[in-house]
C-alpha cells in the first residue's frame, strides 16, 4: 500500500513542531522572567546576571528553578515525542530518514538492527558473552582483582585531589583581570557545562578512535537519567560551598555510602550482607571522628544554616541515585564504560546548554574568561582532571559495583583532609588519628569478610553433584 509522499513527511513534521515549540516557550518565559526581576536595570542585562543580583539568601532558590525550567525545556518536548511515536507506531514505519534513525537510537536502541543480521548478532553475542565472562568477580583471581582495585583507586585519587582544590579555587578565590581589578566567577552551571563536555567529545574520540568489541543496546533516553541526577548533584554540590564551610561538606559527602546503600535497595532491591552494613556505619563513624579531629576550631564553628543543610542532602540523594542507576544500566545492557560515560555526558551538555542559553549564562561566562585568563587555565585542569576521573568512575562502577566506588571515595576525603593538614600545617587530634584508623579498618574488613563469602560460596559450588548431561 503507498502513501503520498507528503504523508510520509508528516510524522517528520510534527517531531520538529515539538522542538520549535518549546525553543519559542524558552524564549518567551526567559523575556518574562526577565522583565520581572528587571527592575531599575537596563534591558539588555542577562537572566543570569539579574539573579546574581538578588539577595544570596533565596538566589539560589531562584536559580535552581531557573535551571529546572530549562531541564524541561528538553524533557517535556522529549516526552511528548516519546508519545507520540509510540502512538503512531512511526518507528515501524520504512523510510529511514536520520530523524527516525536518531529518534530508533534514543527510544529503542539498536534491539532492531541484532535481528536483521544475523551473523553479526552472534559473533557479538558471543564477544558480550565473553565480556561479561570477563567482568564477574568471581573469573579474576584475587591478585587480578587487586591490581583492578589499586589502578582504580589510584586513578580517582589523582583526578579528584586535583580537580576538588581546583573547583574550591574556582569558587572561592578573585581574579584579576589586565587591569588590575579583581572578581568572583559565580555560574557554576557553566563549569558543569565545561567539565561535562569535554567528557563527552573524550570518550566520544576514545569511541572513534578504538571501538568497542560489545554492541551498545541501551535506549540513550535511559541515559538521561543518570545525567539530570549527575548534574544536579554537581550544581548541589558547588552552591553548598557558598552556604557551609568545607569540613562540614566534606564530612558529608564522606558519610554518603549510607544513602547509597539504602538507595540500592530501593532501586535495585540490592542485598547486602551483614558485614557491609557495620563497615559502612565504621566508615561513617570514623569520618565523623576525623573531621572533628581535624577541623580548625575558628571554621568549624561557623554556623551551618538550614540552606546548607538542604544543599548537602539534596546533594547525597542525587549523587546517591546516579551510581545505583548507572550500576544498573550496566547489569541490564553490558554496555562499556566508555559507551556510559559518553552517553551521559551527551545528555549533560543539551540539559546544561539549554539552561545556560536561556539564562544568558554563555555571554556572561565567556566575558569574564576572556577578561581573566587565570581563570581559563584553572578551568581547563578542571575540565581535564573531571574527564579522567569520570572515566575512572565509571570503570570502577562497571566493575566493582557502587558501593565499592563510594568506598573509594569517601578514602579520598581522609586523603584530601590528610593533604590539606600537611600543606597548611594544620594540627589532628588524637580523635582525629583514632578516625581515620576507625576507616580503614572497617576497609580491610570489609576486603576480609569479601574474599570469605567468596571463598565460601565457590566451595559450596565445588561440593555439588555434577549432573550427566
């Protein structure tokens, strides 16, 4: 049965409706928004500088609804898509224009393409198979599994010590420009833009440059999950600097394999041992012992206002759902971490352009780049050092599970305390040392009670009785 051409286009048309709708919605409430905080301003001023101009104790309120607007501003057309393409059942359809080939890899992934060849599908299976073989713990032997863990760990120590003094600089210091004059850059969306796009043209060269063996299958919407959660919790995480002093967010991005945990459960119905749940509350304990042991007396006692409070849990909530769905991606589909990470950041960078294009923030950025190039090269290393640890993070994920990850982490908060005593000759307590031997021990039991559940479970194995086939 034929249709006219012009019917066929119009599946087409209506998709790019969507999208030239919501670019005339951003462009209409961002003029509205505008000419209601405008006031005794100029016209020509940007969203972004208006809401810098407001007072710091509800700004950030104003602007985290700002960004959720632009976030939307990419869901909502996405969705409606979503929907409308599964009502018409236009992905079955035979013309295979590049928007239905981009709309086939967002919604379904490459599921259609395994079917049509063959040959391919089994020769990719069978690598997949042999990558999966590969991944599971219980195929590495223990000395394998310990030069995993030390090029992991080593890997995110070096990139995020580096990259958490460069963000606390970015946030904190004043630059000066050719004249002399000193400023503070304030849009911490843009660095999440930058740090987040650079990520995303690496692995998207590392893809080109050496392709996977194991075919991607993941529907890229799924993606956008993991990245609206990765750069909520990263914005979170740089306006609770302005709001707390760094002892207080340090001790609780450390006490954050809790929420992970709990929010394993809740995602994945993940279980967990016993012995996981003392060394996690060990680890917590320990932290808290450290940082109050370690904290400088006159920063610490700083107050702590509810603002602060919010932006930390917020922060955990967020950064706490971004590594249970990212570990469940990888259990669902076998994708690669590189395939991870240059699918989330992709979904960054439209979440944090659009928001950023709609509040001016680009122009206001790139002004004060321009005029402080201090400021530029600082960003670059951060940019640099957030591309390396990611990819470090999601290999870790892939192949030692969240909690493991956190694990990790929450080490490289001793670290950075540890480092930051050392550089400024701060002084730790007794409690302070007593904490920080608190973490690792409740690490080398964790690694103990791990290797015998495992060396318990491939006994129990063995003394089955093999069946004939």
């Amino acid at each position: 049965m034929h249709v006219y051409k012009m019917g066929n286009r119009t599946p087409e048309l209506i998709i790019c409706s969507f999208l030239v709708a919501s670019l005339l919605v951003i462009h209409f409430f961002t003029d509205l928004l505008r000419a209601s905080l405008a006031g005794s301003y100029a016209l020509d001023v940007t969203l972004s500088q208006l809401i810098e101009s407001q007072s710091s104790e509800y700004a950030w309120l104003l602007k985290l609804l700002v960004n959720c607007f632009g976030y939307s501003c990419v869901f909502v057309p996405g969705y409606l898509i979503y929907k409308y393409v599964q009502r018409t059942n236009y992905l079955e359809r035979g013309n295979k224009t590049f928007l239905h080939t981009a709309i086939n890899m967002c919604i379904t992934g490459n599921s259609n393409y395994e079917s049509v060849d063959v040959i391919h599908l089994a020769s990719s299976s069978s690598s997949s198979g042999a990558a999966m073989e590969r991944d599971r713990p219980s195929k590495r032997t223990s000395s394998q599994e310990a030069v995993q863990l030390l090029w992991c760990f080593g890997g995110l120590m070096v990139s995020y010590l580096t990259w958490g003094v460069l963000q606390e600089k970015i946030m904190t210091q004043h630059y000066q420009n050719f004249a002399g004059e000193s400023a503070k850059f304030k849009d911490s969306q843009f660095l999440v833009f930058a740090n987040r796009m650079l990520a995303f043209f690496v692995a998207l060269g590392y893809l080109q440059w050496q392709p996977a063996t194991t075919r991607h299958r993941a529907p890229l919407y799924k993606y956008s999950y993991a990245s609206f959660s990765n750069i909520m919790s990263a914005w979170f995480q740089y306006e609770a600097l302005k709001f707390v002093n760094f002892p207080t967010q340090v001790l609780a991005k450390s006490c954050k394999i809790i929420p992970v945990m709990l929010m394993g459960k809740i995602m994945s119905k993940a279980k967990y041992e016993s012995y996981e749940y003392v060394t996690a509350l060990l680890i917590s304990l320990g932290m808290i012992f450290f940082m109050t042991g370690s904290a400088d007396s006159n920063k610490a006692s700083g107050v702590t206002t509810l603002t602060g409070i919010f932006l930390l849990s917020m922060y955990m909530i967020f950064d706490s759902f971004t590594a249970n769905w990212q570990g469940s991606l990888f259990k669902s589909y076998g994708m690669t971490s590189i395939q991870m990470m240059c699918g989330v950041n992709l979904f960054s960078t439209i979440f944090t352009g659009a928001s950023l294009s709609m509040q001016g923030g680009f122009m206001d950025s790139l002004a004060f780049a321009t005029e402080h190039p201090k400021f530029v090269f600082d960003m670059v290393i951060l940019s640099i050092c957030s591309a390396v640890g990611q990819l470090f993070i999601y290999h870790t994920i892939d192949v030692f599970g969240p909690v493991v990850f956190t694990i990790i982490m929450t080490v490289r908060q001793a670290v950075a305390i540890m480092l930051s005593c050392f550089i400024y000759q701060h002084s730790i307590t007794m409690l302070g040392i007593f904490g920080v031997l608190i973490v690792f021990a409740a690490i080398f039991l964790r690694v103990y009670c791990n290797q015998q559940l495992r060396a318990k479970r491939k006994r129990a194995e063995a003394s089955k009785p093999k069946t004939a086939v």
